[in-house]
C-alpha cells in the first residue's frame, strides 16, 4: 500500500469528507446570488464583507462549541483536528481575493482559473491554518 506524508493524508481525508459541506456551499452561494439580484453588484469592499462575515460567523460558532477547548486538540470522525483551524480564516480568503484578481481576465478564462483557484487555494489554506494551529498549540504547552 501506498504511504502518503501527513499533509497528503490530511489533503486526502478532507477531500473525502469535502461532500458533506456541499450543502454548506450552495446555502453560501445562494445567499451571494440573492444579494446580488437584489442589490445588484457588490464593490470589492462588500464582497471582502461577505467573505469576512461569513469567517466571522463560522468563527463566532467555533468559539461557541468549544469555548472550553479553543487551544485544545479535538478529536471529530477519527481525525486530529485543532479548534483554531476550524475556522478557516485564510483558506476562506484566498478564493475571495485570487477571484478579485482574476476578474482582469475574460471571462471565460476568470471563471476557469477561479473555480480552480477555490478548490486548489482553499485546501492549501486549510493546511497552511493547520500547520500555524499546531505551532500555536506548541508555543502554548
């Protein structure tokens, strides 16, 4: 069998899991596709506004449900995760700013590298978060 480093296996087990929050996505994208029916299109400032919102209130929950843990190792579905990750402050982002700057290109080409920006981008941000929650976990033991 073969053997995967420790961020392949965590890239790996998160892409399998990635199908529960799918739900998760269309709720987000629906509400951004309202906004803008309603509102029309948004400026930079209140589209970083919604992506910060929603870091926000994914984080306030986190907070919430492991107010008692919040620097603490939590175990979910086999899995080591850090509470600090969880609430995805940079993977969340880089689709958001990476979009604003590929909205330069035509359009089919801005849709084709976004789209891949946000699967690509959000996983390693989501590692990157992991790796800085372990440190902090370290630097506080």
């Amino acid at each position: 069998m073969k053997q995967f480093s420790v961020r392949q296996k965590f890239l790996r087990d998160t892409l399998a899991k990635e199908s529960r929050a799918y739900g998760f996505t269309i709720a987000f994208w629906g509400s951004g596709a309202m906004l803008l029916q309603k509102l029309g299109t948004p400026v930079p400032l209140e589209i970083f506004a919604y992506g910060l919102g929603s870091v926000l209130g994914f984080g306030l929950l986190a907070l919430y449900v492991y107010r008692d843990d919040t620097f603490n190792t939590v175990r979910q579905d086999e899995a080591q995760i850090v509470a600090l990750s969880m609430v995805h402050y940079i993977a969340a982002m880089i689709p958001i700013v990476g979009a604003y700057f590929l909205s330069n290109l035509p359009g089919l080409w801005a849709f084709l590298t976004a789209g891949m920006l946000t699967s690509i981008g959000y996983n390693f941000g989501m590692i990157i978060e992991e790796v800085l929650a372990e440190k902090i976990v370290e630097i506080r033991s």
